[in-house]
C-alpha cells in the first residue's frame, strides 16, 4: 500500500506482497495433508484452467499427476498451509498449464494468488541456488526457525537476497520527470530508477540515479511507498522530489530521451500493475486535488 504523508491511502495495492501470510517458525515438522501447494517449474507456476483460473484444485479437478520434491513452506493463512512443491524441469503437464511468466497472470488469477505465485517461484530459486555452501562449498539444509538455509560443516546462514531499488517522481511547477529506456516499447515513458549502491543511503541513491541518468539537481525528496518486485529480487522504494536546477543531459545509454510533461499532455505510461505508474498516477491525483 502506498501512503502519502498525510497518511492517505493511495490507489494502490503492492500487487507482490504477501502481507496476508503469517509465518509460523518452527515450521511444521511434516507437511500437513490439507496443505495447498503451489507447483513450480523452472519460474512457471501452474494454473489450472477454470474459470477462473487458479493455482489450486477446486471441488472437481484433484491435485495434478506431478512429481514433486521438495516442497518448501510459504506461510499460514487462518487454518491454510501453502507450500511451494518443486516440479523437476521439463516434466510434461495434463490439464492445465505452466505459466512460465508470472507477470503475464496480472488479472488471470485473483491478486492473492498473483502474489503467491511469485513468491512460491522466488522461493523455489532461492532454494535451488543455495543447495551448497557459498563459502565452504558443503551441502545445506532448510532451517526450520526461519527462512534461510544453513551450512552444518561451516556454520554459515544464508538468507534470501534482497536488492532495493529506489524509484523517483520528480517534480518542477505542474510538470513531471519522464524518461525512455532504449528497452522500453516505443512511446513508453516513465519515472528514473535505479539499484541502490552498497553503502549508499536511499536519499543518496535519489541524488545520484537523477544526477547520472539527467544531468540535474533534485531537492525536498520525501518517501511515498515500496513494493517488492520478485523478478527476481527487487524491493522499489519510491519518492518524490522537486527539481532544483541544472539542463537535463541524457546519457544515451541507460537513458534514451528524458523530458517534462504536463498533466495534459503525458506519454504512454507503464502498467498499472507497476509501482512506477502508481507513483505516476499519485502525481496526476495530486493536480487534480490542487486544482478542484
Ligand atoms: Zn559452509
């Protein structure tokens, strides 16, 4: 959910977050029977057809014919269990599908089951990318306590990873900051962004990613609200800032074209599945509010 400083809601809901589970550590010992499993393969989750589709059995279809190993646990919900069950690549499906790209199920599943895919698939990488050791190279084990994996031969812990990256509205009189990557489709414009360096505050990685992706200097940034990104680790930490001089220079490389725009005027924008276009339309609200 973003907010803005007056504590408002805004009309977004982080589509990623799986604020609806609660972890329960020590995890169950065993996996109970009337556990709801969500089957990954590679990063596809699967879906059974409906309608509506959904990740999970309804009254008449029974679980898939799948094999499965392992399982990992997700969380609770009330008295549901969800676990992510690991389908061996390249195992062939009856029934219903692999959606081998979660983003393309924005509006096929229900927004909880959304989140839920994408992060049953986030788990199942991080668990097939710490099988061994990154310091002593020995087989890990899944802790029960919490969510890490943990060398018995060293003693190291290793969590899943997180990479914030902040995302910025900046602001001058009744204009707004857009850019194009050249990865964009043409037309596509949207709001800078960019990975926080180590040892770097937020309010630095602002300052820099607009000073190096335009040329110029930005004043007043305060937070607006975060949304994790699991594609595949980002935390998007976004804010607003207001213009305090320079020309905008584009470096022709992370940055294609950058300009103002007014409200009346604007490009395409981003999806609304997004945080940079929640941020975009939290911009056009607030016009509107000041005008009416
Ligand atoms: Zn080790």
């Amino acid at each position: 959910m973003i907010h803005d400083t007056a504590g408002k809601t805004l009309s977004h809901t982080a589509m990623f977050s799986t604020a609806f589970l609660t972890s329960r550590y020590p995890e169950p010992g065993l996996v109970p029977e009337h556990a709801d499993l969500v089957y990954v393969r590679d990063n596809g989750v699967y879906i059974f057809p409906g309608p509506p589709a959904t990740l999970f059995p309804g009254m008449t279809s029974g679980e898939p014919d799948l094999p499965v190993h392992p399982v990992h646990y997700l969380g609770h919900r009330d008295t549901a269990v969800y676990y992510a069950a690991e389908v061996p690549p390249g195992t062939a499906v009856s029934g219903g599908t692999f959606y081998p790209n979660i983003r393309e199920l924005y509006g096929v599943l229900s927004d909880d089951e959304f989140a839920l895919a994408a992060f049953a698939v986030r788990i199942v990488d991080f668990n097939r990318t710490t099988r061994f050791c990154g310091q002593c190279g020995a087989p890990t084990r899944p802790s029960r306590q919490e969510r890490a994996k943990i060398c018995d031969a060293c003693g190291l812990v290793t969590y899943p990873r997180t990479s914030p990256a902040i995302i910025v509205v900046v602001r001058k009189d009744d204009e707004i900051l857009l850019a194009r990557s050249p990865r964009f489709p043409p037309d596509l414009h949207s709001i800078l962004a960019g990975f926080v360096d180590p040892a770097e505050t937020l309010e630095e990685a602002v300052h820099r990613e607009v000073k190096e992706e335009t040329g110029i200097e930005i004043k007043n940034i305060r937070y607006l609200g975060s949304e994790p990104w699991p594609f595949p680790n980002s935390l998007m930490i976004g804010f607003v800032a207001d213009y305090a001089g320079g020309e905008i220079a584009i470096d022709n490389n992370e940055i294609v074209f950058a300009g103002w725009f007014d409200r009346d005027h604007l490009p395409d924008l981003p999806s609304r599945m997004s945080i940079s276009r929640a941020l975009i339309d939290w911009w056009i609200a607030e016009g509107n509010n000041r005008s009416g």
